[in-house]
C-alpha cells in the first residue's frame, strides 16, 4: 500500500487497480491470468472496487486529431467576481461546451484553468471571444495552445 488513503486496499486491489488503468477491456479471465486469481474472484473485487467508489467509470480514449480537433489549449479564467449567482452561470457555461473537456479551480492568479480542444483557432477565438470574455464575472482570459503532447494522461500512482 502507498499510504493511508488507502487503507482498505490489500495488495492484489492496488495491482487489479493498475491493470485497469493500463487496459479497462481486460476480461476477468485475462485479469485472473495476471493476478493469479480465477475469474470470479477478480470479478467480485471489481465490483467491490466499484461499489466503494475506487472505479469510476470506463472510457475509451479517442484520438483527437482523427476526429477533427486540431488544436488543444489551457485556457486560464481570472474572474471579476465571486458573486454565487454570477459563479453558478459561469460554471453552467463551463459543463455544457463540449469544447471544454476538463474543468478546474485553482489559488493563485487564475481561478479557472480549462483544458479545450477546437477544430481550429478560429473555434478557439470564438470560444474565447464571444463565450468567456462576454460573462460578467470574466476579468481576464489567458490561452495556452498546446504545441506537442509528449507525455499522455497517465494512470495515476497507485
């Protein structure tokens, strides 16, 4: 085990864990195989894993680039105001741009930094331009386009 945020995972937990991540379509057999356990097994651990909220969903990644979206950046939202009513219809506007794939708070300067992919700039400008900016709780907006993805989203350190 890591450390004590997780304390109910014995050792075949964390390494089903980290199968999963590398490979969500492993069938129980497969994961038995690797685990040394029989199928059923694995599958009552999944399910236990699941139930406890360790797994929270499967999801296929899916190529960017093959779908049209050319251009992905790190937008950075400074906001004017922390008025609720004003943070509520910002925040609506962030979970339902399907641009927007990744949303988070942060101290420092910004208090939003949005992950985004466009099928070009001139999708990037008008997200920026007649999206974000118009809100009344927007300060400043700061984009970052990404130029190469070296490292993929990583399972965590488990």
């Amino acid at each position: 085990m890591r450390n004590n945020r997780m304390t109910t995972l014995d050792d075949v937990d964390t390494r089903l864990l980290t199968a999963l991540q590398q490979d969500a379509q492993l069938t129980s057999e497969k994961l038995g195989d690797l685990l040394n356990l029989s199928a059923s097994q694995v599958g009552r651990r999944r399910q236990r894993l699941e139930a406890e909220g360790y797994i929270d969903g499967y999801r296929a990644r899916l190529v960017p680039a093959k779908l049209g979206l050319n251009v992905q950046a790190f937008v950075s939202v400074q906001m004017a105001t922390h008025a609720p009513d004003q943070v509520k219809t910002f925040v609506r506007i962030l979970r339902t741009r399907t641009e927007i794939t990744s949303a988070w708070t942060l101290t420092g300067e910004a208090d939003y930094l949005l992950r985004v992919y466009c099928d070009d700039l001139a999708a990037l400008n008008t997200l920026i331009h007649q999206v974000l900016l118009p809100h009344p709780a927007v300060a400043r907006v700061q984009s970052q386009i990404v130029m190469d993805q070296f490292k993929a989203d990583a399972p965590l350190p488990i």
